[in-house]
C-alpha cells in the first residue's frame, strides 16, 4: 500500500493539479525575473569578461566601458615593453551610426581590435572567419541584430559614420547592454570608421605570461604608464556592471523586479500547500483520533509538500527550458546556469516545506472529537 502521504496527493486529481500549477507557475515566475537580472548583467560585461586579456588600461577615471577617453596608440609600445606582458594590443570602443541599405539608420558600438592576436574580439562565431577583418572596411555582427541592421548574409555593404563597410560574418548571442549593437572590426578599420586620428587608441588590451605575478605585474604598469588607469579584467567588468546596473537605475528596476518574484512565488506557494494542508484537516482529526503522534503527522505532511515540490520542481524547470530557449533569439536572454537551478530546486524545496510547516502548528492542536462532530 502506499505512503499516506502519497495517497492524500493522488486521492482528489483536481486538488493536486492545482497544487502542481501554483508551484510551477511560482517557480518559473521567480526563475524568468532572476534569469533576465542575470541575463542583463551578463550583456553588460560579456565583452570585458571574454576579451581574453588579463588586464584592461583605461584613460584616467574611465568608469565603465562604454566611456571612452582617447589616448596615444603610442602607449602600448610601454607596455609591450615591461617584463611579464605576453601581448598588448591598442582597442577601440566607440559609438557610430549604421546606414542600411533601405536608407533606415541605427546606433551602434564599434569594437576595433587586433585580428591576429584576438584580444578583445568576437567570440561565438557562427559565419566567416576574424582573419577576413584585415580586409580594408569589413566587420562582424551578431545574428539577433540582424533586422535591426539589415542585413542577412555574408557580403552586404552598409555605411558607418558615412564609410563604406561590408559583412564578413556573424556572431550568435553577443548581446549589448544598450540599444547599439556591437559591430567588430579591426583596429585600423575602427579608427577610420570612428574618425579617430591614426595614433589614438580608447584602450590597451593586455595578456600577461604563463605565471606571471599578475598583481605585481598590475603595479608595474601603472607605474609605467602616465595618463592612464590599470583594471584587472574582473575589477572593469564589475565596474561596468556596477555603472549599468546601479548607478543608472536600470539593473535597479530589473533587481526589484526579481525580488518582487521571489516574493509572490513564495506566497503563491505557501498558500497553494497550506490550502492542501487544511483541506485534508479532518483526515488528520481522525488519524490523532486512532493515536497517531505528533511526529507521524509531521511526516506525513512534510512527504506531502516534499513530493509536491520534486513535481512541481521538475515541471516548473521543463517550461523554463521552452522560455529559456525562447529568449535566445530576443534583445533580452534570459540565463539558467546550472547553479541557478540548484538553487531553484533548494528553494523550492524550502518554500514548500515552510509553508506545510505552517499548517502542521494548526494540524497539531486538532481535537480529535471534532470528527465526530458535524
């Protein structure tokens, strides 16, 4: 025969199926705010963070990315020259205008880096070839920016700022935090396209060599270099998180989006096992009347909310894979790392134990002569 616990869940569908869409619907509400908080963060740094350089050097007081201050490109023959520097490679990172070929326009984000080394370059390419951007005007974009630029393939010419550019690939799912998409290019083609002078440059790129003591390596630097600040990759890519989504209010609204999810799933969750709970409240009357203990009931409604939560748990994550999947394709992804799920799973677990825990006070202080009474 099976547990009790079991048989109340299976004993009335209609309640259980309830119980099962309160859950699920909890849960993938609380993992779709936390997975575009997380999404937004990631499109904030996800350049910085797979540039593949070590270190960042920024013009004085640069707070973020997207801020940029013009300094000589001569710079990075200093710190090609310091021991411990593998490669370094002046950057570009500037807003321009895209002209589509129907006359339509947009903003967007130059990125001009060095093909050979990479350093700071597309990553997830799914079109053609980084190499091809040694060719004089030619540039990468990402395929979910594809009507915004209209463009579809390999070889269409559009303008930025006025020059002539042309597509030699695409990226997939390099998302930027504003509404200018980011366009790779080489860093000659970028100082043309950006009307830069030939020896300036927004940033160097710096890898440092296998073992190297890379806070000794940051000092160095900074002591070398005049007019500039030294980031290690993860100090600027949280620098730029930080100015995105807190000093502009942005991340703000999405963090609180998040939180308020968290909160009513675990409300919807409390009440949908608590109701289960108390349903079932004169079942509970006759089994204390029969001289079960405390502790078996707690068992029993303990089991009920943990199978509940393994259900729901499992369902809730199969929608968010439909949603997950779904957003890859939108201006804004929502993440699940593995991580997350976990925690979604802990969670869930927790609420549901919480909210029977609750009920079981109430259950506990039943009089076991109210079944007997009508």
């Amino acid at each position: 025969m099976p547990p009790l616990a079991r048989r109340n869940l299976l004993h009335d569908k209609v309640r259980l199926t309830v119980t099962l869409t309160g859950i699920v619907f909890a849960v993938v509400l609380i993992i779709v705010q936390f997975g575009l908080f997380l999404g937004f963060t990631n499109a904030t740094s996800g350049l910085i963070k797979n540039s593949g350089a070590d270190f960042w050097i920024v013009g004085e007081r640069v707070p973020y990315l997207e801020r940029t201050v013009e300094f000589s490109e001569r710079k990075v023959q200093q710190v090609r020259a310091t021991p411990g520097v593998l490669l370094a490679d002046n950057y570009v990172a500037d807003f321009g205008r895209w002209k589509r070929r129907d006359g339509q326009e947009a903003n967007v984000f130059l990125l001009g880096f060095n093909p050979d080394t990479q350093l700071g370059g597309p990553w997830n390419l799914v079109k053609g070839r980084v190499e091809d951007l040694d060719i004089a005007d030619s540039v990468i974009v990402d395929r979910i920016y594809q009507e915004k630029l209209g463009v579809s393939r390999i070889g269409e010419v559009v303008e930025i700022n006025g020059r002539r550019a042309r597509v030699v690939g695409f990226t997939q799912g390099i998302r930027s935090f504003t509404t200018s998409p980011y366009v790779f290019t080489s860093f000659k083609n970028a100082q043309r396209f950006g009307g830069l002078r030939a020896d300036q440059a927004h940033y160097i790129l710096v890898k440092a060599t296998a073992g190297a003591d890379l806070p000794q390596l940051q000092r160095d630097l900074q002591a070398r270099i005049a007019g500039v600040d030294v980031h290690t990759t993860a100090t600027f890519a949280n620098m730029t998180t930080a100015y995105w989504m807190f000093t502009t209010g942005a991340g703000v609204a999405v963090l609180i989006a998040a939180l308020l999810g968290l909160v009513v799933g675990v409300v919807i969750v409390a009440q949908t096992i608590y109701a289960t709970t108390m349903d079932h409240i004169r079942e509970y009357g006759t089994l204390k009347a029969m001289g079960a203990t405390n502790r078996y009931i707690y068992r029993v409604i303990i089991e009920q909310a943990v199978t509940s939560a393994g259900i729901g748990y499992v369902l809730a994550m199969i929608v968010s894979f439909f949603v997950v999947r779904g957003s890859e394709q939108g201006g804004a992804a929502i993440l699940l790392p593995w991580q997350f799920a976990v925690s979604m799973l802990l969670l869930t677990m927790l609420m549901c134990i919480a909210a029977a825990m609750v009920s079981i006070n109430k259950v506990t202080k039943i009089d076991p002569a109210m079944v007997f009474k009508q």
